[in-house]
C-alpha cells in the first residue's frame, strides 16, 4: 500500500509539473463539449426548397405559403421549369423542390386525386427521410384543410373521418437534440483523456527508459499498476464532474437520476478504459504507436457507440460488435440516469457487463505487462 | 552462500533468432569484487547484464546472483541488487529529492530510511544546493553519480553498472571510480562494464568479450602479462581485432 502511494504521489506531480499536458487535459474536453454539443445535432433545418408553379392559382400558391410558413424551411426561388429546378439542385443551391401541376386548383376543387411531385437530394439519406416526412406533413394538413373547407362548401356537414396520433414525446418532451447530445458527449471526453494518458503514461516510461529501471526493483506487477492507473482513474472522475457542471451550467441538460449512481457506474467504466489503454501500452514501444492504436479503437467505439447513430438499425453482425464497445454501455446509461432517472436495477445489466467487461481487460493488462521480456 | 561466488554464471546464451548476441559464456564474481566486464560495442555485454538482473530470460545454461536462480527466481535477485542503466533512467522532471524518495519507496524502504539515506546522499554527492531543482537541469555528470547513488539507497550486496562513465568528463570520472571504490570497500560487488580501458585497470578482474563469447578473464596485470602488452587497451584490441 506504501510503494503504490509513492507512485501516485510521483504521478500526480509529473501530470501537474507537464505544462504541455495539462491544459489538453483540461480545457480541451470542455471545448469539445461546448462545441461538439452545439453542432453534432439531428435535426434537420434550414431546408432550401424552391418549386415549379404550373398551375398558378390561389390554391397552389397557399401550399408554397404554407412552406414559407414552416420554420424548418426557406422557400428559396420559384422556378420557371421542372429543368431549371433539378438544375438547382444538381448545383446544390436548393435540398428540394416540389412540382405543382397545372390543373391543381380544379382537381382539388372536382375532389379528384391530385399527386404533387417532391423532388429530394438524398445524398444523406437519413436527412432527405426526415425532409420527406416534413414535406409530407405540410402537404397532409394542407389537404386536410382543403377538404375540410370544400365539404363545408358543399353540404356544410362536417364528416372528417380521419383517425389522428397524437404523439406524446416522454424524457425529452420539447424534442431538444442537446438534452439528447450532451450526456453522450461527456461520455465522449471521459474516455478519450483517460484512453490516451492511460495508454501513452506507461510507453512514454519505456521511451525514456525508467520503465527498465523500475523492472529491476523487486516491486510488484500490481502495485505498479495500480499506482500508475489510479491517477488517471481520479482525473477521469474529476473530468466526469467538470463536464456534468457545464452541462448544467451551460445546456441546463436535465439530471432526474440519481447522480450518486452515475458516479458509481463511471468508476468502475473508468476501470475499463484504464485497462485497455495498459493493454495497448504493454504493446506498443513508442508513444506514437500508442497513439494510432487508441485512436484506432476510439474512433470504432465512437461511430459504434449508438452516440450519433442508433445501434438499432445497425446489422445484425455491427450489433452484437458493439457489445465489446464500452463507450455504448456508458452512453445508454448516462442517458438512461440523466435524462430518464433510471435506478440501479435498471442499469444492472448493462452495468453487470461493464464490471465482467473491467476485471477481463485489467486481467489482460496484468497478464500482459512483462518485467522480463 | 555455498561459496563466495555472489554471481556464478555457467554456458549462458541469448539467440535472438539464429544471431547469439551471448554465446554460451561462463564466468563467476565473488563477493566485494570489482568485476569489469569488457568489449566492444555491440559485443553483449548489456545482452548479458539483462539476464542477469533479471529482465531478460536467458535462451540457454544456468546462472544465479547472489544464490537466485535468474530463470525461477528473478524477483528474489532483484531484491539484492542495484542497476544503472547506460541511459540516464532517472526521472527528469522530478527533483533530486523526489526521485530519491521514488526509488526509495520502490524498493520499500521506510520514510525514516529514506529521508537518512537522502540527507546522507545529498550530502555526499554535494548536492545541497540542488535537492529541490528539477534533475533535467543538472549536468550530466552529476546525474550519473545521482544514478549510481539511487541504486545503492537499498543497499543491494552487488550493483550492475552499464557504461556508467559514459559521456563524462575525466575529472567526474575519477570521482565516479572513488564512489565505486567506497562502495567496494563497505562490501558491495560490483559489475561493470565500460569503453574505457583505463577504467579496466582498477577493476580486480575483468572479462573481455568477443561477438558474444568471453575472450579472456583474468586480473588487469595477469592479462597484460599473458598478452604481452604495457596497457589494457593493447590487450583490448589484440582480442578485439582477433
């Protein structure tokens, strides 16, 4: 217990005295979180539509006002022919543009069915759907409109029969994307520092050579590890409790769950990643490769994580991948406290494998880190 | 100890792939020795010292230091002796107190061990007024006596030293060589290896090792002797040269 805290204390003053390191350790995950936050969003805004016009009557210049109307569009320019719109889009100056067919008014009017054309750039796919369900939706209340005025006209009964969803969005009602992006950002800033200082802390012995000099001290494996490690277990814990301060602070992202157990969960996550970064640096001979190597594994685990893209609709063989990716346990569960208030049961089994998953990669480690070659 | 060998060392090799950078050589150091261990760059003189120290396994034949078996009981070895690598191994952006009470506390000693051993050192080595620099801003000869120093705060009866004197100018070399003598004389074996042939003269034996197999073993006078030769550097090349 003595030999681990002379290790700790010679971390900590060498984490301290690296005026080069600290404020990568510090001030760079709080930019990425502020910034990150801000623009890694889902929501699609800002669409420019332009359209043909070919019927030129009242009724479908109330559709385009209806665009013009919505906030998430721009109705940029009307155009002359279907060409010079699909020329627009070919240039990129508009997403979509919509094609109203003459005769539009006296279809509607003779309550015949009518087919408006919408034309979308789906060259990110996800994007163009969420346009389409937008676009689909101005035009269904504006039908619906329609119809309801045109029967009234007619025999001024009301017989809508419509059946209408009325949707209920639970843990994040107002649909706020940062409320869903901050919690999975922070998880983000967490695992990077700790995965790299982690990682690079041991090679970066070996590079200057201390590590062979404490190889032939009678010191044990473990107490070494431990020493090493735990610094970097108290600065991820410390970066967890900055990042949960700006997140109140700044995105005023709701915390329902308890934060008790949020902490306790990122104790152990933290294990995880310290682990995989000793693996990696009991691998590798300079800090370069241990660089390449962590963002190797940082950026699958990022992209897999379900932080940007939902591991539903993922493939089945990418699926059952992420269950070897910590940064999706963590993601869930921090979602799941903060913004849900889940409670220990529900996070058990998600948080049952992160333990498994933390005394497997520490094992490794240990089993792993030689001080005979 | 059976005998008064601390470091018995019998047909040892290290191959790496076909190349046998220790080539099944056989020697022994007894206790309170100054033992030089001598040749050429690249000739496995720090191949052979890593095996002995425990942190590189040997491919073939037997070996203890200080009655440990290098194969089963390495950690036991490194228990009772020192090491100074070839490559400043201390940590430069700690000070001269800190590494000392690091290694120290490494090796387990208590802190009341370690601040005596400490005021001790300082005080030996002339430090006083540097404890509390950082150690990247001392000069390199102060560094490796600092080593040396660090690696006989356990008291470890033999110390490895590897080209300790190496980049250093001659006055802190001689102070070096008085340093090794002291600890000599309160009873630790030394093994050394080193470029400098004038350095072999003050060793009680020395080996000269040839592409990996000992070439000769004998005390500096009887080498010159047999080599017909007025210095250890003429032996040194006869051998080297082949």
């Amino acid at each position: 217990m003595r030999i681990i805290r002379y290790i700790v204390k010679k971390e900590f003053k060498q984490i301290f005295r690296n005026k080069g390191m600290l404020p990568i350790i510090f001030i760079l995950p709080v930019l990425q979180l502020v910034i990150l936050s801000n623009a890694a969003t889902y929501e699609i805004k800002n669409i420019m539509v332009g359209y043909v016009d070919a019927d030129n009557s009242s009724s479908s210049r109330g559709l385009v006002e209806r665009f013009d109307a919505s906030t998430y569009f721009y109705v940029t320019n009307k155009f002359a022919s279907e060409k010079e719109a699909s020329e627009a889009m070919q240039g990129g100056s508009i997403d979509a543009y919509i094609n109203i067919p003459t005769n539009f008014e006296r279809d509607l009017q003779k309550d015949k069915i009518n087919e408006v054309g919408v034309f979308i750039d789906a060259i990110d796919g996800s994007a163009a759907g969420v346009i389409n369900v937008y676009i689909s939706q101005i035009i269904k209340s504006y039908n619906k409109n329609i119809r309801l005025d045109l029967i009234q006209v007619s025999d001024g009964v009301q017989k809508t029969n419509n059946i209408d969803s009325i949707p209920l969005f639970w843990y994040n009602n107002t649909l706020n994307y940062k409320t869903f992006m901050v919690p999975g950002i922070l998880v983000l800033l967490v695992t990077m520092i700790t995965l790299f200082l982690s990682g690079m802390n041991i090679v970066r012995e070996k590079e200057i050579g201390t590590l062979e000099q404490i190889n032939v001290t009678p010191i044990k494996k473990h107490h070494f590890i431990i020493g090493k490690l735990f610094p970097f277990w108290v600065l991820g814990m410390g970066l967890l409790t900055i990042g949960l301060i700006l997140a109140k602070v700044i995105f005023n992202t709701p915390m329902i769950g308890n934060l008790g157990l949020l902490y306790a969960y990122t104790s152990v996550y933290i294990l995880v990643i310290l682990g995989m970064g000793l693996f990696i640096s009991n691998f590798t001979e300079t800090q370069q490769q241990a660089m390449f190597i962590a963002w190797f594994f940082i950026v699958i685990f990022i992209l897999m994580s379900g932080l940007f893209t939902p591991i539903e609709s993922m493939p089945k063989w990418a699926q059952i991948l992420t269950e070897f990716n910590p940064i999706k346990y963590f993601v869930e569960i921090i979602r799941m406290v903060m913004l849900k208030g889940s409670g220990f049961t529900d996070i058990f089994p998600l948080a049952i494998k992160t333990l498994a998953y933390a005394i497997v990669m520490n094992g490794l480690a240990v089993w792993s880190y030689k001080k005979t070659t | 100890m059976m005998n008064n060998n601390v470091i018995q060392v019998e047909n040892l090799s290290k191959l790496f792939g076909d190349f046998a950078a220790v080539d099944t050589i056989s020697f022994h150091v007894k206790a309170g020795e100054i033992f030089g261990f001598l040749g050429a760059n690249g000739a496995g003189k720090t191949t052979a010292m890593k095996m002995l120290i425990g942190i590189l396994s040997p491919t073939s034949g037997t070996a203890t230091v200080a009655g440990f078996d290098v194969y089963k009981e390495a950690e036991n070895i490194k228990k009772n002796i020192g090491y100074m690598s070839q490559k400043f191994a201390l940590y430069d952006d700690l000070t001269v107190k800190e590494n000392i009470t690091f290694f120290g506390g490494i090796y387990g000693l208590t802190k009341k061990q370690i601040d005596q051993k400490r005021c001790e050192l300082v005080e030996e080595l002339g430090l006083q007024e540097v404890t509390n620099s950082l150690v990247a801003s001392l000069p390199l000869g102060w560094k490796q006596k600092l080593a040396f120093s660090v690696s006989l705060l356990h008291e470890p009866k033999i110390v490895f030293l590897d080209e300790p004197t190496g980049g250093v100018d001659p006055i802190t070399r001689r102070q070096f060589w008085e340093m090794i003598y002291k600890a000599a004389h309160q009873g630790t074996t030394i093994f050394v290896t080193t470029h400098y042939m004038d350095e072999a003269e003050y060793c009680d034996r020395v080996s000269i090792m040839v592409n990996g197999k000992i070439e000769a073993l004998d005390t500096p006078k009887k080498l010159k002797e047999n080599y017909n030769t007025n210095t250890m550097n003429d032996v040194f090349l006869k051998l080297a040269r082949g």
